[in-house]
C-alpha cells in the first residue's frame, strides 16, 4: 500500500548513488489545450517536509523536483546527462577539478538572482553534518566547493569519481537566503510553490518569469491520500486527473475505458527477500542459493501483479547500462533446493525469523515465501516490524536474519560493494570490482566492471531479487505530456497538457 | 426459553463452533497458496481465493476466530477488574467512592478507540494491545455497573442488618451481593462482547490491530476495497458476518433479560 | 453570599476540581505510556552514524536527558500552554498542525452528531409511541441492525453507492483550499458526515426510545393527560423535561464516541483531519504529533462531560449527587 513512505527509508536507501533517470517520454498530440489548465495529480507520496535534505521524503521528490528546484545538471531518459542551471563544465587533467559555468539571469521565484553562491550553499547544505539526505556518502568525494565569481562554481574532489556529474543532478539549487526549507520552497523552476495543506493537497503555478521554456499549464495540485483505493475512486470521480503508480493489477479493471489510458513504464523499485549474509544459516552460498531457488518468484510475482512486472534475478533493473539477464543463475527448483541444503548440512532444513515490514506487499510475500520454503523443509516465523524497528534493528544494528524491503533506486549495486551495509555481503573481489568502477574513466570501462561484479553478486545469491515493479500511470484521457517512467518518483509535470 | 434467545444461540453457536473448529481443521491451511489467483467461488474454494491463492473461505473462520477470541478475553478481562472494583467502590466511603466514581465516569467517556490508539503507540499493533485497550474499556462500564448494583443491595434492610452483626465483608458479596447482580451483569457483559467485536475490527481496519498475516475480519475488510471489483466477496462477507455476530450477541443479551426479569424485557 | 453558597455553585466547584485532577491524571498516563515506547525519542533526529556529541545534543534538544519528574513537569507545563513541540518526522510545530486538522474534525464531528440527534429524537420516539405499529417495529429493528455496523463499512458501501455508482458526491479528499471554496468543502462532507450520523442515530434512538418509555408510563404524564392538558402539551410540558436530563449525560458520552467515529471516517474519505494525522502520526512513531492530538482530545472530552453534566444539573436541579446522575 505504502511504498517507502517511511522517512529513513526513503533517506537511506533511496537515494545514495542512485539515480532520478527521469524518463519522460513525452507524450505528443493533444491539440486545443487549454495553457489555462490546473492538473490534479493524485500521488500517495505526501511530503514529510518540502526539505530533500531534512527527511522530506521521496513525495517531496515527485512535487518539487524540476518543477519548482532545478539543479545544475538534468538527466535524461537514456542515463545521460544535460545541462539545466549550468551552461557546460570542464574538468582537470587529473580529473580532481570539475569547473562548472552557470547560467545568467536566472532568478529564484521570490525574485533574487542564483548565483555561484547559492549553489554552493546548496552543495555545503546537502554535505553538512544535519544534513538526512542519504545522497551525502554519494558525494563523499567533494573536498571543497568554491564560488571565484557570481557564475562559476569549482568542485574539487578528494579522488576521481566517475558519477560526478550524475550526482550532482541531485542536489537542488537552493536560495542560500532563505529562511524555511520544511514548509516553504523558493526555487528557480518552471513552477512557484503556492501552498500546501498537510495531510491533503499541495499547489503549485506557473512561474511566470520562468527563464526557461515556460510550463505547459497554468497549476499543478498534488492530492495525496493514505490508501490506493481512495486515490483510485479520486481517479474514477474524476477528483485527479492522473495517478503515479497504480498498486495493483486489480485496480486496473475499474480503468478499461476510453475515458482512461494506462501505460506501463520503467521502474528500478525491487522487492528483496535481503538475508543477513553475516550470520548462520546465511553466511553459506550454497543455503541461500537454496532458499532462492526453492521460491517460485515468477507465481509471486503474478499473485500481487498479474501480467505486470518483470524478473530480473539481479540487483540491477534493465534501465542500467550494466544490465544482463540473470533469471537463470538460481533458477526455481525445488530438487536442486533441497540437493543444495543438503550439501550445506541441512539435509532437514531449518527455522529462521524473517522481519516482514507492515504494508503491501510485504505480509502477502511473507506469506508466500513460507509455504514455499516448507516445501524444502525450512520453517519461516514471520516477525511484523514496523518502520521504525526495521531501521533502528536490521538497518542500524544488523540484529536480523532475514528480511523483506522494498529498493527504490537505480544503480544500486553498489551496496554489495559495502561489507557494512544491512545485508553485510562482503566478497573481497567485489569491492575492488566496484570501487575501480567508480573511478574509471570512461562509462564503457564503468559498465564492464560492473557486469562482472553483478554476475559474482547473483552467482553467491547475496539477496533474493523477488522482482522489479511495474510503473503504471493511468490518467484520463485527454491529458497528454506526462511522465510514464516517473523513475525514483519524478514527476516533470510541466509538459502536461488537458485537451 | 425465549424466540430471542433460541435465535441468537443458534447464532452464536454457529461462530463458536467454526471457530473452535478452525483450531484442528480448516479446508486450507492458512499459508497454502496452491490455489490460482482471485479464483472465483467454486467447490473447491467455497468463496474463491485471494491475491496470493489463499482460500478465502478458510481465511474468514480464521477471522472469526479472531473476534471470538477477543471478544471473550476481553469480558473476562473486562468483568474480573471491573467487578472487582465496582465492589470496592460500593463498600467505600463516600468521599473516595466520589472520587473513584468520577474517574470511573471519565475513563467510560474515555472511548475505547483512543486508549486503544494510546496503548498502541506504546507498545505497537498487536493483538494484545488491541484485548488490553478494548478490556480496559469493558472494565471501566462493569465497575461503575457493579458499583450502583452493590450501593442498591447495600441499601437493603437484610443487609444492614448482617453488617451489624459483624458479617465479614467478603461474605456479604460471595452470599448476599453476587447472588443479586449477577443476572444483570451478564447481560451487560453480553453487550460488551459484541462491542468488543466491532471496536477490534475498526483497529484492524486502520492497521492498528493484530497484524498479518493475522486476518482480522477488519483487516480483510481493509484488503478487499482493492479488488472489489474482481473479489466483490471479499468486500461483502466480513462485514456481513461481523453484522450477524454483533446483532446475535445483541438479541443474546435481550433475550437473557427478558428471561432473567420478564418486566425489565418490557421495553422491547 | 447566598449565591455563592448555592448547590449550583457548589456543585460547579467541585466538579471543576474533578475536571482538573482528572485532566492532571490523565496527562500523567499519557506521559507514561508515551515513555514506553522502546527507544529514545531523540532517535529519529539524528541520521546514520551519528557521533555521541550529536546523539547528546539530540537528546538535549528532545529534553530526554533529564530526570524523569523534571521531565514530565516541563512535559505539563508545555502541554498546558498547548505547545506540543515539533514533529519529528516533518519539523513543524505539532499545534500549528493540530489546530489546522480542526478545521475538519471539529465540523464533521458537529455536524454528524446534530444530525444524528435530529434523526434519532423523532424515530426513537416512534419506535417507542408506535410500538404495536408495523412502522414502529421496523423503526427498531432498523436501529438495532444500524448499532451492530462497523461505522467504516457504511463508509465503504456509501462510497460505492454514491461516488462511485451513482457519482453524486466525492468519494474522499477535502478541497485544496479548504473552507475558502465552502461549496466543495461541504460536498465533500456529505457522504463522511451521513456516514457517522447513521451509525450515531442508531444508538441514539435506543436511549430516547426507553427515555421515552419511561415517560409514557409515568404517573405525572398520566396525572396531566387526566386533568385535561393535551397529549402534545404534556409531553413538552413534562416528558421533555424529565426525559432530557438522562438522555444529556448519555449525550455526553456519545459526543466523545462521534469524535472516534470521526476518526475512523477520515481514513475511509481521505479526509484531512486529527484522525488521520493521528493514525499516521502512530505509524511514523512520531511522539509529540501523538501526545498533542491525544492531549486535545482528552481535553475535549472531559470538557464535553464537564458540559454535560452541568447542563443536566440546570435542567433538573432535583439532583443532589453527581454520581448518581448518569444511569449505568
């Protein structure tokens, strides 16, 4: 029901080297519209604050990114990367200095002019020790950041970091005078933000002094609700216009009309059955190649999907250059299961605890996940946990055996480069693999390190990669422009027209 | 024995039966998920399955199970504090009897959602946070019930009279007190029961009650606004059937005034 | 100095003193309970690997490195000035929050239980004057089944039936700009405030259905029907009066028990209110927005009962001890 609502989560594994790929294919076509329209999106992600870096939340994300915060640099739907708030940048020999030249004459929506200052301020502001934004250990790089004059910002690293650029399309341009961060945004965006009633609506307006290209319509209001029926009866009323991410298949059927289009985009959220690689049973490869290949992932994942969503027996979703098909290393088989627990010395199987987040679709996975396992002999005791304990038990103290949790980024391999992260899968081989990607010099050399390290990843069974969600986006149908692949919950929202 | 009671018995036989049976047999265990998804009703899954295969029929006797546990732990709960404390109060002096009473007055007007909510909070959602809250709840009506009921004994000439000659205290409730209220405090409890019901299920609905894959016939109900359309079922029967309980333990209650006190059944 | 000496006056004294003492309990339990929770609450502000020096000026901030008893007094006093702290989880003042979620609760509270008295005083004194007719039966019958509903399934059947089928209302959400388009804002009450009338009439008409009982087969009603007085009159002249003065204090309670109807009802609309906060508020396990909607709430309803027991004891000044004012 909830996706990643909770704050830590969102901050902590949202986020880090990951990225927003925003995808927006824009839709074409849509003659007659009005640019007097207000679009009303209907989004479960409520904000906790309008601050990405005080635990806002990855609702904050979808409201106000590119749409009233811009950062330096954009990223497009192939991965790359383009210029927004900078006109170009040059990098040192011994690529330690990046030199990055601003655009002139942009504004904030208050009216005061952004300069080298204020995003320097906005870098410093994401690094700061207050700072929650998970993106911080991304940036761990950045030595110094500097303003020489009003247009020209240096960033000088500490060791050369492949993903430079990429991460700092992270950081929003902030208005280094401003007061409140939390319940008010001054951005320099296509949008101002208008207001926002918590627990309701969130509104925002053309910036009508925009220096870019102005946006398509005249507002936008999030209309946030807690359950996916109520936002998809706000659909069905026509209350909203759109919906960012459908919950379920089933919900689906309510929208096959002409009044409605679905699409069905790319997401980089996976569901991981993450065992603690630390500690018995599941400091042996051979037990957790068995327990991967004893889950029918593919009946999972058409039980809580349908027709939707993809299996990629891997970390990495299709959107990422390193991507390869790795369903069939540990593929479903039972015989091969029990073959494999046998040889680890649990011929019988045997018990664990597996922590199952409150909301959907954790309990239906849990579930799941025990009857297939006492298929091999291995007994589940399911153990509810609520956000707050998963953070402070399994992600702070490691104190798990087992758990189910929900990955919402790309380019997240990277953790099982990390021996501390939750899971603590600490091969030596892929560590070295993954920081020599990070310094690598050229996005070819990047990906090649990176397949391999995924290939070692998946062949020890470090997690079990459920599957990937599908991203659905229904809305009505004379709206046109919109985002489909709302990756790590974007959501440009200025090329949205009503016919 | 009365229509009202013959009605409601057969009733809450009914639940309590399936329920108790659920314990040694149900017709799919409760993690099968051999079954297709959102299977519709058939002779194999009597109500059709879930999103994850599971038989829904086999789900809601568990969930009955669940309403019939909470109910009954909570009255006993609910009636051993209560009553307990109805009586100190009826023996006690008037000034701490109005002090006690006033509170007792507060704690009734307390409604049993926000304690719940309260106790919730402090030790997370769970099926025990839910039967401490809603006994706290039943408590707080029972002793201020039993508490009137003692002071009108209490009042009697036949009383005072075993007062004056120095019968213990104790007595006096096992022999004189108990024997005339209880009638009256079973037909309360009664009542309690089928609230006890409706207040779990309202927990369970905001995700505040037992948490899965304990399925509460709230949180059932809370699962099934998704595939209405699909799974129509889903969304009708527990509710249909938390309707029956509670009417049934209603009538149960009627029926065993009528029966106790023929004029006190009068108002129906 | 006679009417300072009045029962009233009296009366009003010592109930005041229960009012407080109960309210001072009250945030005693709410205190200990909220200390129960595992964990520190300075926990949520800092983030991962935080060093001991910012742990402690964590603590420091949330107040969690006093004593207990030094807590819990600056607790109360802050509580009392309706200063709840900050949330947690969004960093904005929790009482600013709260007061803005009562521009929704406190109206469909209101307006749920009016209506509902309005439904319940006319069908709960048919069912009773009717009670040999078909109508009044059914009257009853209706009432029993209306007090055996879990209130969020009417809400679920009602979104249905009317937003959904019939798409004549909202099926949830509350305008952008709230009461500043009072045409929406209504609307989009229509079907939450139904909702909870219905159920709250249903338990309703139980209690004016027996008050009205008793007073049909009273001695004064008979005596003044005997002497001439027409049915209607003596039913206001007397039957009201006697009637009314049960029926508040149970008016009282069920004030409070339309509030967590409310609650349960704002989840089902989406409606953005102390109830929904309050939920989220328990999921997030976010301290201060719990303890102040709860602290508000309790305040509310031990005013209410405050209220209503000085109504009752305006209306029939025949009672002489609270206590005994409330039927059991």
């Amino acid at each position: 029901m909830k996706k990643f609502t909770s704050r830590m989560t969102i901050s902590v594994i949202g986020g880090l080297v990951a990225a927003a790929l925003a995808l927006t294919f824009t839709a074409t076509g849509a003659h007659a519209a009005s640019s007097d329209a207000t679009i009303n999106v209907g989004s479960l992600y409520e904000p906790q604050n309008l601050d990405n870096t005080g635990g806002g939340g990855q609702g904050v994300t979808e409201a106000l990114n590119g749409n009233v915060y811009e950062s330096l640099f954009k990223l497009n739907d192939d991965g790359s990367v383009s210029n927004l708030l900078a006109t170009g940048y040059t990098v040192s020999k011994d690529g330690l200095t990046y030199t990055i030249a601003l655009h002139k004459g942009v504004k904030f929506s208050s009216g005061k002019s952004l300069t080298a200052a204020d995003v320097k301020f906005s870098i410093e502001k994401v690094l700061s020790p207050t700072s929650k934004s998970a993106r911080k250990s991304s940036l761990g790089a950045i030595a110094s950041v500097t303003a020489p004059d009003d247009s020209t910002v240096v960033v000088k690293l500490n060791s050369r970091s492949i993903s430079t650029i990429y991460n700092l399309s992270y950081i929003w341009v902030v208005n280094s005078a401003a007061k409140d961060f939390l319940a008010t945004a001054d951005g320099s965006g296509p949008y101002k933000f208008t207001s926002w009633t918590r627990g309701s609506s969130l509104t925002l307006t053309r910036n009508d002094s925009y220096w870019g290209t102005p946006a398509k319509n005249k507002s936008v209001v999030y209309h946030y609700f807690t359950s996916a029926t109520a936002l998809n009866n706000a659909l069905l009323t026509g209350a909203v216009d759109i919906v960012t991410t459908i919950q379920s298949p089933d919900a689906l059927k309510q929208f096959a009309s002409a009044k409605y289009k679905i699409t069905n985009g790319k997401s980089t959220t996976k569901l991981l059955l993450a065992f603690n690689d630390r500690v018995a049973p599941f400091n042996k490869v051979l037990v957790r190649k068995a327990v991967t290949s004893a889950i029918n992932n593919k009946k999972f994942l058409q039980s809580v999907w349908g027709d939707y969503g993809t299996l990629t027996g891997s970390m990495v979703p299709p959107k990422d250059p390193w991507f390869t098909d790795l369903t069939k290393v540990n593929p479903y088989n039972v015989g091969l299961a029990k073959r494999e627990l046998a040889a680890a010395g649990y011929p019988k199987g045997f018990t664990f605890r597996l922590d199952t987040p409150t909301y959907d679709p954790h309990p239906a996975a849990a579930a799941f996940i025990k009857s297939e396992l006492a298929k091999v002999g291995i007994t589940v005791q399911i153990n509810s946990v609520t956000d707050d304990q998963w953070y402070n038990n399994v992600y702070k103290a490691h104190d798990f055996t087992a758990t189910l949790q929900e990955h919402v980024n790309d380019r997240d391999l990277v953790w099982y480069g990390n021996p501390d992260f939750y899971w603590g899968y600490n091969n030596p081989t892929v560590t070295a693999l993954i920081n020599q990607s990070e310094t690598a010099l050229t996005l070819s050399a990047q990906t090649a390190l990176l397949k391999k390290a995924n290939r070692l990843v998946v062949q020890e069974a470090a997690s079990d990669w459920i599957y990937l969600y599908p991203q659905i986006v229904v809305a009505a149908s004379n709206l046109s422009g919109y985002p489909l692949n709302g990756l790590n919950s974007q959501f440009y929202a200025y090329n949205i027209v009503k016919a | 024995m009365n229509t009202r009671l013959k009605l409601s018995l057969s009733i809450l036989g009914t639940f309590l039966f399936s329920s108790g049976m659920s314990v040694i047999w149900l017709p799919y265990k409760l993690d099968d998920t051999s079954g297709l998804r959102l299977e519709s009703p058939s002779w194999h899954h009597l109500l059709g399955t879930d999103k994850l295969g599971r038989d829904y029929f086999s789900r809601l006797i568990v969930g009955s199970r669940i309403v019939v546990i909470v109910g009954i732990t909570t009255v006993i709960i609910g009636a051993l504090i209560g009553v307990s404390l109805g009586l100190l109060a009826g023996f006690a002096r008037r000034t701490r009897d109005d002090t006690f009473s006033a509170f007792l007055d507060i704690l009734i007007a307390f409604p049993t959602l926000l304690l719940a909510m309260l106790i919730v909070a402090a030790r997370g959602a769970s099926l025990t946070s839910a039967i401490l809250a809603i006994s706290l709840g039943i408590s707080a009506v029972l002793a201020r019930l039993t508490r009137l009921l003692t002071k009108r004994v209490l009042g009697a000439d036949y009383i005072l009279a075993a007062r004056a000659s120095g019968t213990s205290w104790f007595r006096i409730v096992i022999i004189h007190i108990l024997p005339n209220i209880w009638t009256t405090l079973i037909v309360a409890l009664s009542l309690q029961f089928g609230l006890a019901g409706l207040a779990e299920a309202g927990l369970s609905y905001l995700g505040l009650g037992a948490p899965p894959p304990n399925a509460s016939w709230g949180s059932l109900l809370q699962e099934a606004q998704d595939t209405v359309y699909t799974a129509p079922i889903a969304a009708i029967a527990p509710g249909l059937l938390l309707v029956i309980l509670v009417v049934g333990v209603n009538l149960f209650a009627d029926g065993l005034r009528e029966r106790f006190d023929p004029t006190l059944g009068g108002n129906q | 100095m006679r009417t300072l000496n009045s029962p009233l006056v009296r009366y009003l004294r010592r109930r005041l003193l229960i009012l407080v003492s109960s309210l001072f309990l009250a945030t005693v339990t709410l205190f200990v309970l909220l200390r129960l929770i595992p964990g520190d609450p300075s926990n949520s502000l800092l983030s991962v690997g935080a060093t001991p020096d910012q742990i402690k000026a964590a603590r420091h901030a949330v107040g969690s490195d006093l004593p207990l008893t030094q807590q819990f007094f600056h607790w109360f006093n802050q509580l009392i000035h309706f200063n709840f702290g900050t949330s947690l989880i969004s960093g904005v003042s929790v009482s600013g929050e709260v007061f803005s979620r009562l521009r929704v609760t406190v109206p469909l509270t209101c307006i749920s239980f009016f209506l509902a008295i309005l439904i319940a005083l006319p069908v709960g004194f048919i069912s009773a004057y009717r009670r040999q007719k078909w109508y009044g039966t059914l009257l009853n019958g209706l009432s029993q089944l209306g007090i055996a509903i879990p209130v969020f399934w009417v809400g679920i059947i009602f979104i249905y039936a009317f937003a959904l089928h019939w798409m004549v209302f909202p099926a949830g959400g509350f305008p952008p700009d709230g009461w500043h388009s009072p045409l929406a804002a209504v609307r989009s009450l229509v079907l939450p405030v139904s909702t909870i009338a219905i159920v709250m009439a249903s338990s309703l008409v139980r209690y004016v259905r027996s008050a009205t009982l008793d007073v049909l087969g009273s001695d004064y009603l008979r005596t003044s029907r005997a002497l001439g007085f027409k049915f209607s009159h003596a039913i206001v002249r007397h039957g009201l009066r006697n009637g009314a003065a049960p029926v508040i204090s149970i008016l009282g309670i069920e004030l409070a028990t339309t509030f967590v109807g409310a609650v349960v009802v704002e989840s089902v609309f989406a409606l953005p209110g102390l109830g929904s906060l309050l939920i989220k508020a328990i999921a997030e396990h976010d301290y201060p927005v719990i303890q102040g909607v709860l602290f508000l709430s309790t305040l509310g309803v031990l005013i209410i009962g405050f209220l209503a027991d000085l109504l009752q004891r305006i209306i029939d000044p025949r009672l002489n001890r609270f206590t005994e004012s409330r039927s059991g």
